[in-house]
C-alpha cells in the first residue's frame, strides 16, 4: 500500500556517518531513506545574555535547507534576507528537543549550537535532525568529558524524533516525501531513549482526526522510537 | 492550588463582544479572563497565486501583540524589522485550525484574512485567537450569506483551542500567565464542536511527560472545548 | 454642510476610558467620534545613550495601526518588514510633542514610552494618539509621584493636538475621514492646556493657501484645544 | 547677534549652478551659504500603478546626505540598511511641495523622479532641495516641450521653502547649523512665487511658542521667498 | 617549506564525486584536499526578465558556506539577514566564470543555477566551488541533450580555477588554509581546458608584488589548471 | 577607432579639485572625463574591534552612486534597503588598496574612512575612487602630521588605479562607458607611484583572453599609472 512497498510500522533504513566533518566537536550524516542531514555540533564560550553567571549551560540549534536539497530549487534563505516562518519553527523544535535531554548544571556554563543542514530531502527532515543532531551533541560533549571541563554526563538519556501519520487511512510510521505530500494527519513525536515524551505535533491538513487515531500514531511512535535510540547507541560507541 | 483559586478542570470566564470594530466584515474582542484579544476577518478579493482559477477559497491568519500587552514592554515587530519565530509560528498554527473547519469549495475562490492582536496578555493567546478568530469569520462568512456571494454554508462546524498543562504536577486546564510560566508541560488542543481533533501540540519545557499525562490532558481539553463551543455559539447567535 | 452635519467649528464627541489595560503604568482609550486609539504609557528603567548620566529623563513614541482599522485592510508593517514613512514621521511627531510639555530635570534619569495604537481610524488619528498619550503619561507619572520617586511634578500644562482643514472651500475643526480625503488643506495643531503652540502643520493636497485661511483653522484649532484639555482633565481627574 | 552677523532679516547667499551633471533631463547644484545640494529631475515613463491610464503625471522625491557632508561622519544609510524617519520625512516633504506647484493634467502620464542629495551641510538642507529641486524639475520640463511632449506648461508658480526660527528670542531668517541647533522654534515655509501657502511646519524644541511669534517668522518666510523666486527665475531664463 | 609538506608546484589530491544528491539535474561533492564543496546545477524554466525573447540562454551560481565549515562557527547569513560581501563578491565570480564556457545561443532559453555550497573548508573554496560547479553544469547539460531538448553542445571547452600566492617569499601552487592566511599574495586563475584565461584575480595583502612574481603565479597556474581539466573530464566521463 | 578618437594609450582629462568639502578632514573631487568622484576622508577615533589595543591604524572605504550619475536613474540603494553586490565588491577592493599603501603601525589606533560618491559616471569609476581616495587620506594624514599626532609618515609611495581593456579587438587604456559597454576583457590595475603592483583583475565578458593579450593590457597600465601618480602629487603639493 505504502509507496515504498515498507509495512505500515517500518521504519526507512537508517545510517549514520559521525565524524562528517572536521572542524565541528561533534558532527554526523544522517540518512533516514533518501532524507539526509548532516549535524555539526559547536562549542562556544558565550552563554546567551540571560544566563551570564548563572553557570547553567545552553543547547541552541539552527536548520537549514541547500537551495537543491527538494524536488525544484527553493530560493536560497540568504538570497530572500530572511528565514522562513518554516525554517523558525523548525528550528525552535530542536533545540527544545535537545534542550529536554540535557541536565544544564552539569554541562555548566557554556553554548552548543547545534546545527542541521538538510543535504536531501525526502520527507521527515526535521525528525532526522533532531536524531543527528543529538548525536552531535553526543559527540561535542564526549570531548568536553575527555578534557575533564565537564565531569557529570548531562546527557542522561538519547533524543531522537520519529514522524507518523494517516497515509490512505491507514497509521503509518516514518512517511517520506510521497507519503508526507498526500497525508491528512501527520504528527512527529520527540521522545527520550527510555520512552518518555519531550513533544508531540499532531497536525490535520485540511481533515480532523479522531482520538483513537491519535493513539495508534502513539503506538507506532514509541515502536520507532526504540529502533532510533538503538541506531544513535550503536553510532556513538 | 492554582494561583487563581481555580478548579483543575475550571476554565476562566470567557466573554465575547462581537462587532467591536466597525470596517471589517467580522469581529471580536474575546476575553479569556485577563488575556483580551481582537480578532477581524477582512474579506479580500485576490487568492494566493497558487488557487487562481481553481474555484478554491483560502482562510489565513495573522496575529501581533501590542507593546504593552505584556508584563514589561516587549519590541515593536515593526520595529525591529521582522516578526518573531514565536509569532510566525502562532499565526502558522492560527490559520491551519481555521482552514481545518472550513469548505473551501463552498467558501468559492476569495480570500478571508483573520487578523488576531493581543490587547492584553495573561496566558493562552493563542487559543484565544483561534477560539476568536473563528467567530470573527463565521460573521464575515454570515455576510457573503446574506447578500447571497455564498449560497452553501462553508463553516459547518466551529472551531476553537484551549491549553492545559502540568502545573505543580497536577494537569489543569486553560493556563493563566502565572501557571504557564511555570508549567513543565504546555500543551495545546484545536478541535471542532463535535468533538474532532484539528491540531494537539505538547512540549515539555526542560522535562518529560508520560502516556498517561498525555491522556489526562486530552481528557480536560475535550471538557474545554465543549465550553468554548457552546460560547461561541451563543455569541453568534 | 458636513458630511456628519456638525457645524463647522464643532468637534466630534470626546470620550476617554482610563486604565483600559491593565499592565502598563498608565493607559487609556480614546475615542474621537469613531477614531479609537488605545494608548499606554511604559516606564523604563534606561534612557538612550546620549543621556546617560545625565539627569535627564526622556518621554518617546511609537504608533501603529491595526491592519484593519481602516476601511480596507493594510498591510501589517512587521510582515512588510519596516515601517512605513507614515508612521515613522507620526511617532517623532508624537514624541516631540508629548516631550514639549515635560519637564525633564523634574522627570530624572527615566524613559516613558508612549505607544500608541490605532484599533479604529476615522481620521485624526495622530492628534487623537497625543491627547491620550498625553492621559497615558499623566497617569504613570502619577503613579512615581505617588511613590515618591518623583517629587516635583514634570507635567505642569497638558498637551494636546486637533486637526483643521478646508473643507468645500470652509475652515473646519477636527475632520474626520470623509472630510480629510476631500480637504484642500490638512492641518494639526498642538497646544499645551495654556493656548501656547508646540508644532503646526499645514499642508495643501494639490492646492495652495492663503495667510487669512491660516487664521482661520488657528481661531478654529484654539477653541477645539481648550475643550480637549477640558476632556483630559476630567478623565484623570 | 547671530553667528554669521547676518541681519535678523537677511538671507545666506544663494548660488545656483544649473545642468550640474550631465545625464539627468535637469539638474542644478544649489549653495545655500555653505550648505551645498545636488537636485537632479529625471524623466521616468512608468507611472505609479494607482495613476495608470488615469492620464495624470506625478512628481516624486527622494533625499539622501553624503555621509561626510556633516561635521562629523554620518553612517551611510543604504549600509545601515535603511533610510531614516529623518530622511523619510523630508523626502515626502519635498515631494508633496513639488507637486503642489505642477498642473499634472498639462504633465500628462509620465513621472519625474526628483533627487536631492547634500554635498554639504549647513542647516536649511531640506529648504534648499525644495528650492533647488523645483530648479531641476523647471529643466526637465522645458525639454518636454521643447521637443512637444508637453504643450501646455504644467509649471505656473515657483516653489520655493525658507526656514526660520527663534534664535536667542529673536525670529530669524534662513537659520544656518549654529543657529539651528539652538534655536526654541525651527520652522520651515514652502511657498509659490505668486506668494501662496504650500506648507507650514512650525516646531518647537523644548519649549513652546505664542501666535504672535508665528506671525513674526510669517513675515520673515514671506521676505525670504520673494528672494528665493528672484534667484530661481534668474537660474533658468 | 609548505605546511602539508606539498613541493611549490603540487596540487592538493583531488577528488569529485558526482551524482551526490539525487534532486539536481547535475550535481557533485569536489574534494581538493580538506575543502569539501557540494555543487548542484538546477534547470529552469525561466530567464532573468533582460533576455525574454532574446532566444539565449542564463547561466548563474549561488554560493554559501555552512556555518560550521569552518574552524571557528560563523553566523548563518539566513540569520544574519543578508549575504555578506565575500559571498557576493564570489558567487558573481563563479557565474561570470562559468557564462564564460557557454554558448548561450546554443543552450537557448532557459537556466541553469549552479549552487556551491561549502561543506568543509581549508582554503581555495571559490576555486573548488567553480572546477565542480562547471561538472554540475555539464551534467545537466548531458541531460539536456539526452533528451534531444539542446542539440548542439553549449559547453565546447571546460572551466576551472586554482589559487596561486606568495607564501613565505615563495610562489606556490593551490593554497591551503594555512598558507592562505600567511600569503602576502593571493591569487584566482580561472582558465578553460585549452589555456584560455577567463579572469585573473591578484591581491597583495599588506604588501605589494613585482610584474615578475605575477609572471611566476601565471606559469603555476597553467600547470594546475591542465591538472583540473583532467579530472573534470575523468568524472563527467 | 575610440568613440573619444583618443589613442589606444591615451589616458582621459585628468583634474582634482581639493577641498571640495569643508567638513571632511580631506577632501576631493577627481574628474577622469566625464566620471566625476567626491572622496572624502574622515577621520575617526574609534578602530574595528580586533584592532582594539593592537597599536595599529585602519583605513576602510565606501562607495556609493547618486541615483541619476548614470545614464537612466538607477534605484537609490538605501531605499532598497540594502547595497548590491556590486558596490560591497567595489568598496572592498576600494579598502584594500588604500590599506596596502599604509604603514599601519606609523597611522597609529586609529581609523580613517574614505567615502567615494560617485556624482556622474561615464565608466572606470572604482578607480578614479581609488585614485581620488588616495588624495582625500594624503591630506587628512596631513592634519596628523601638521598637529604632531602622528609622527612618521604613514603614507610613503602614492595609490593609483587604471582601466584598460581589449576593444574592438584593441589593447587601450582608461576605458569610457561607450567602450566599457562593449569590451571583450576589463582590468583594472592598482598600483603604486613606484610601480608595484597592488591588485590585478582581469575579466573576460563572454570571451576568453591570452596571456599576450594580459602582458600588453599590464604594459598599458604602466603607463597610465604614472601619469595618475604625477597628477596626484600635484594635487597634494
């Protein structure tokens, strides 16, 4: 049924690349299908203006799209002086994500921003991003670990994000492009590798959906979620 | 327990003053206890150029906040040249519900822009301009009606928006300012009268929720909804 | 003659309600006939740099206009990204008047930020926004004085402003829509509640004037000035 | 008494050098003392889209300053990113006084953008780009009918503008930067040759003003133009 | 003498992987050395509105850097608002480089923009982002003639370009980070296959340079670019 | 075969007028022809911040266009909110060559900023900026020197800038619109009154060039660079 011949509840194969580039302290390319992300994490001395001397630490994320990242060129941001709406709320998303795994007193008090570059996209760049990206974080994180600046872990426990949906009436985990483009639901779920929720979006186009529906998404989310935070354990050993 | 002596699951006094403005075709000042908003619908001959010809109507949505409809004094938008991501992503979400409750083949190929400016805050801006909003097009969409531009009757059933939340570790329904600032969980419902479900958003802010939360605040968001409905009904009455 | 058959040198009806929202340090809303304009006075802790250290407190403007104020819906000038030159040279006008009538030493090293925005324009609406922003400003000043932390009074003359005009070939007081899209002359004069002049301005649209109609709309503009100081007076009374 | 020890009543020298550069259909460089403006007029074929085929002309303004005609370096505003409300409001000034003087039914459906850009400064800048900009406007219509475009002169009265204030509690004529940036009252007169009222702006900084010194720089602005219309109709015979 | 130990007149290792993404019509990631830069090359319909009608064809580049591409992060100029100078100034340098190689009567009307964006940098990123951006183009070019849509071949000869400078009082070959921010000179040759030059760039930082030494950069440059052309052809092969 | 009948190496009418402006601490207006520049030099205590402390001076430039210096108004940039790309390219390049002219630890902390306006253009602008620039900065260290502010000359051997260009398949030097518009190749060469060479650009419009046809271009421009050298000299002399 899917276009993708996938069953309902599978995911697209996912790969990660850690390491993608080499200036950043943590980075990855993340494929989730023909979606791909690359993730850099950066540590910067700075705490924004609110949080000087308060020795709690900051996670703060930027996304983005390469102008041929779609199906047709879409104006490069730069170009139009702006971010887009889109690209805002996109990007608030991830870094309240990662912000919800992170015991800010013990990471102190520094910044990493974390940003998400979308290489291709395919549907679902925003849940991909959020799952790179904590990898990245990882990563930046592990190093301040190593060079003893920080000595509690204050990243307790994964984040990663899944997408779901009502494709031809049917819940289905992980929509891409096709799916994503021609669904009257579609929801992203933020959860923690021990199955706890940080955020859920569930959206109508044009439709409404019903609460029974509502938790078959859920259930669909939390089977996702578990194959997600295995894949980031695996990536970052 | 809450600051404002409420009830979990008692929501605050909600009064609405239809034709508070007199140019445009639908209108509203909506007062959800202390959060006031003023909601037009101004009726525009153009679409977006992506319906022309297509027969199709389209509904959008703005929203602003005055100055001074704050604790403190924020920046004029204007101003500072842009809108916010907090703003752009508030009127994204206004005009997705709206859309969500309206035919767009009966509404026919015109343009209702839903304009939502908050005169004064305490909490659940948002839902308040969507639960306005509403009554300001339904007033607009009466007039077409009238004058018989529409013949079917393009809004067949209302919609509105409430907020709950996990305030001092008890859900509760419709957040005040003082409980929103502190609530480690802030969710939002759309729905429409009967009951359907148009957009949940649920963020946890520097901390998790569980399944069973989540249920707990779907179960007082349906409770809300019906109040609202029966309030926007009467208002149009 | 007119088009709302007042006589020519008779005003629109006044009408002030006071502490209209509930945060800002002083607030009213105006009504000019069917010219509504909310504004609210915001005490700031800091003064612009150039009065750093100075002693010297500072009064300052801003307006705006609800998008659909006005018979046909306008742009809202954050999306537009700037705003207007319009609206740029109303509030400097606002401010400069507002500021004429303080006494800065008497004020200390404190900014008052006047906004002033439009929910209903029938013309008049910058003379209408410095009456009330006037009102505004008397009433956060009160609240210092009531504190104590100003002890002299800087506002010792109420400001406030009134529109004139040629209309059909007659001098005018106080035009409203219909009338200011037909003058020949548009003209608005600022007066303290002592008669003296802070700003004039007197425009031809497409015409010319002569020094005798200059007299004229002042005669006009000195009556309708002693009755809006009349008004303020009363409404913080 | 006054810096310069000009009399109370006396102008700065005015130089006028037309054809100034070489491209624009008029140009002239305007020396006011040693404040020195550039105005060129040029010949557009577009209209704005409201005049389309309504067979009216318009006449338009734009106003900029070098960054160092001022005694110190002003920053460049197309760097800052925008043009300021200063800049804003001068430039709908000129443009409005303009227009005032031109029978646009005679111009016919064309645009002559004018632009006045200050070399130097010394005070007065706006009143020597109205004066000098009516120059340029003068040129560029001349070729119009000289080559038949238009018959019919739609030029009939000079424009020209003066400014005058309160200096050390005298009215003067045509104040130059000492005096401006200490005078009580700063006030700027456009006129025709023929002696008529285009536009008053009277300001007072700081302080306030009485009638009768509005009817005293009156008298001044009156002296000051019939100057001015002499130095403009010996530029261009 | 050189940082990576490379003789005066050798070449980073370079490597060109085309087909990266798989949106654009034309598209690869060039390697020379540590600077990594994704080209697409995007058909469209339509050209710039100076050649409708005219019957040729547009050839244009967009340039960006990831934020963290380089070894400190640097802002987003989505966020930022405005493409810097740089960028400008290298983006027109790649368009003008590539029009250079391209009949545009034979490519006809339509156009081709070429995005080079940095994902890792060490120097040379304009040069790199100009050898793979012409691959990208006659990728998307093959295409086009696969499908019989261009005829003859619009590409007659290929286009690259390699940096040359003084570094250490020495002549070198194809700058890299290090040396670049040491170099007293910098230089950008873009050269077709058969030794045509298309644009020279040399720059003295701080310093200046002899007619000699801009000979000695010439004679490094032609042996480079030989290098790149073999390459380009191998990977469009 | 020029449009002027100027020989292939004939330079156009060179005149400077210095002083052109009183406020700027070094002024002058460089006429090439019909290219008319007013350069000003500003001095200014503050340095960029990764200068601040370091004893070292800085020299930056900007350039702007009025809108009718050309043959059809272009749109003033400041309206536009923002400066092309063109002009940011223009006034780096503008920068650069005055700061490699400068011994920076001999200027001292502090900043000189050289702004060029274009008041008409009639091709080969940039570099009569450079040219003219020059002089405005040789007579504003002169103020430095005169007052003992600055000991040591800074400015030891003049900055000049030439066009030169391959027309009508001709080598000529210092190109005017009518053959800018039509050249195959334009350079630009900065050099110093030595005859060193401080920046090279050579670009070929739609064409390619060769390596003889570079060497006789930079024999041009030998040429020309003395005569601008000597006209210099006498200017500050």
């Amino acid at each position: 049924m899917r276009p993708s011949a996938r069953q309902t509840d599978e995911m697209r194969a996912v790969s990660i690349e850690v390491g993608f580039t080499k200036h950043a302290e943590g980075s990855c390319l993340i494929k989730m299908g023909e979606t791909h992300v690359l993730c850099t994490a950066s540590l910067e001395a700075r705490v924004p203006p609110f949080l000087k001397n308060s020795g709690l630490g900051w996670v703060t994320a930027e996304y983005g799209m390469l102008p041929r990242a779609t199906h047709t060129r879409m104006r490069r941001e730069s170009a139009a002086g702006k971010q887009s709406g889109r690209t805002q709320e996109i990007q608030r998303l991830i870094g309240r994500s990662l912000r919800a795994g992170v015991d800010r007193v013990a990471l102190g008090e520094r910044q990493i921003t974390v940003d998400c570059d979308v290489i291709q996209a395919d549907g679902g760049t925003r849940c991909a991003a959020i799952t790179g990206g904590w990898i990245a974080l990882r990563l930046a994180v592990n190093k301040l670990m190593k060079t003893g600046e920080v000595i509690s872990d204050p990243l307790l426990d994964p984040v990663s994000a899944i997408s779901c949906g009502i494709y031809a009436g049917q819940p289905v985990l992980d929509l891409d492009y096709p799916e994503d483009s021609e669904a009257g639901v579609d929801a992203n779920f933020v959860m923690t590798g021990s199955g706890k929720l940080i955020e859920v979006q569930m959206s109508a186009e044009g439709s409404t959906f019903s609460r029974e529906q509502m938790n078959a998404l859920m259930d669909l989310a939390e089977k996702g979620s578990a194959e997600l935070t295995a894949a980031q354990l695996a990536a970052v050993a």
